[in-house]
C-alpha cells in the first residue's frame, strides 16, 4: 500500500523531532514549577527557557508571554467580557467572544472601523489571505502566521495576540496569550495565581518545553527560506489543478496569503466529497477549519466573503508545509483530477 500523503498542515503540523526531543527530557524533570527546592526550580526552568524562546520567535522581547492550553482559552482570556468587533471570517474561538459586524471583500480582506475596539486575524486559516494590522488594534490572532511568514508582534501594532504550539509543530494542548508590558486581563481559571496571576493550574512543563523547541525551530526554518520553498510547491500546485478545471475557484488569491495555504471551490462538487475520495486516494486534506470536524455545512467564513451556499460547500483546503516534496504535491493534483474527471461524467 502506497505511503500516506499528510497535505493538511493548517489543521495541525506534524510534531517536530526538537520538540519531541525537549518533551522527553521534560518528562525527566520531577518537581513542582512552585516549589522553591532545587527540583521545582528545573521546572520553573525549562519553562522560563521556553518562554523566551517564544517570545524570541514572535519578535516579542519585553511582552508578556502567558502560557494557555492553547489558542482557544488565550482568546477567551483576551476577549471575555470586552464586547470587541470582528468579521465573519475570524475563527470561532474569536467570533463566539465578539460582535460579529466588520465587513470584507470578496478575497477575504477585512475593513476595520475602530482598532481599539476590534480583533482581526493575521491569517486565515482556511484561505490563507492575510490581513494588514492597524495600529492599536485590540487583539490579533496569529495562530495560522506564527512560523510561515515573518512577524514581530512588537511591531505589529496589536496590544495583544493568540498562538498555539501545534501549528508550528509543537504539540497539541499548549498555545499562549501575548500581551504588551504594562496590559491585564482577568483571569479565567483561577487558583494558586501561576502565569502571572492570569492563568492559574500547575503548568504542563511537558507541553511547554515543547512549544518553545517548535517556535525556536520553527523560526528556524523561517529564516532559511523554507516557507519561501513551500510557497512556490502551492504555486504548482495551483498550475496543475488549474489545467484540468477551467470552472476552479482560487479563494483569496487576489490578496496576499499564506505560503502554504490553497483553498478553491469547484461550485456543485461537495467538500467533503472531495475530501473523502482524496482520503480513498491516500492525501490527508480538509474541508474547512478542523475545529469544525463533524459538521457537514458550508463555511462560514467563505459565507462572510460573499460566496453562496453551493460555493461554499464545494470548498476545499490544501495546506503544505516544511517536509512536503514536489512529488507529492504533483501525485495529489493527478489524484484530484482524475476524481474531478468522475465528478464531470456524472454530471454530464
């Protein structure tokens, strides 16, 4: 049986052998990161050491770099109770904490009205377009940007953002809220007071000796010019499916956007449809956000760009990343087309 294809980065990144490498060594290190004995200050240790080197890869040196249990409850430490705007193609972990009435264009670009009263993304994760950030913005998210695109969040002109370690390669169930120095928010989980007061539990040393490898890593790779590697793969990919269905929507592509990230619609052809023939044929790709998993329906944030309901639903995600090759960028696009050749004889 032919090797799996794992074309899905933005859903998750595989692990990375330095990450895998800090977490092991973690699990060795037996104290409380309280305790004030020798073995809770080696704990309290790798977790200083990781947070700067998060802080190091955001560009973040001097900000606050509290450690969450991922994108998800740093956004609700950030949001919670503020009543902020957003616009219908911010992920949900942002839209279910903010009024949801910015507008954007067709490729996704969002207009914001107020900085200081708005969140906006940095990145799409299932179009990939990128945004431009004003200043004073209240909260950007930046899970889907961290580690493919250059950024420094103390130039970016947010006061706080949201990041999590599994999308760079870290593992899953640790992110963490950024926040400029002299700024709080009230604490969601409170308790013995750790993470500054704001985030309160026995930190997960494992998880965050983990994530602070990935983004060490991760930017890394960034500053070799790898993701500049990764976006000219999307870029043949996108030729190829392009020479076999004319009728192909590229979401986004009139803005800027990830590297790694296509995104396209072939209006009448369910994503998930798509998606299960291509996992038949051996690629892992996406229909949509993961957080979605299990739910059949048309994308919200391709709703909120102007597409109808059919576009919507015809909508899949390819996300590339560092480890993926020309050949299986290539093998995928003749997977796909020969399934889009099926999809065209029946509707004949």
């Amino acid at each position: 049986m032919p090797a799996r294809v794992y074309l899905d980065y933005n859903a998750t990144a595989p692990l990375r052998a330095e990450a895998r490498a800090a977490m092991i060594a973690a699990m060795d290190v037996v104290g409380n990161p309280s305790s004030v004995h020798a073995e809770g200050r080696a704990a309290k240790s790798l977790i200083e050491k990781a947070r700067a080197q998060v802080a190091a890869a955001l560009g973040a040196d001097g900000a606050d770099v509290v450690f969450t249990s991922g994108a998800t409850e740093a956004a609700a430490l950030a949001l919670a109770g503020r009543g902020l705007a957003c616009a219908g193609v911010e992920h949900d972990a942002v839209a279910s904490w903010c009024d949801v009435s910015l507008p954007c264009d067709r490729d996704g670009r969002v207009e914001v009205r107020d900085a200081a009263a708005s969140a906006l993304q940095l990145a799409n994760s299932e179009t990939g377009v990128l945004q431009e950030l004003p200043e004073g913005l209240a909260v950007t998210d930046a899970t889907q940007a961290f580690g493919k695109i250059p950024f420094a969040f103390n130039w970016c002109g947010a006061e706080m953002a949201l990041v999590s370690a599994h999308k760079l390669g870290g593992p899953k169930g640790i992110g963490a809220l950024v926040l400029k120095q002299g700024l709080d928010v009230a604490a969601q989980i409170r308790g013995g007071g750790q993470e500054m007061g704001r985030r309160s539990g026995t930190e997960n040393v494992i998880g965050i000796a983990g994530f602070g490898a990935a983004a060490q890593a991760a930017q890394a790779d960034l500053e070799s010019g790898r993701w500049g590697e990764v976006e000219k793969l999307r870029n043949i990919l996108e030729n190829a499916l392009a020479e076999s269905a004319s009728e192909i929507i590229f979401v986004g592509k009139g803005a800027r956007r990830l590297p790694n990230t296509c995104c396209f619609i072939v209006p009448g052809w369910k994503g998930e449809t798509q998606v299960m023939q291509m996992e038949l044929a051996g690629y892992a790709i996406s229909a949509g956000s993961a957080c979605s998993s299990g739910k059949v329906k048309a994308s919200r944030a391709l709703r909120a760009m102007g597409f109808d309901e059919r576009e919507a639903a015809s909508a899949v995600r390819v996300s590339l990343g560092p480890q993926t090759t020309e050949a299986e960028v290539l093998g995928f696009a003749e997977a796909w087309s020969k399934a889009h050749a099926r999809h065209k004889a029946r509707a004949a």
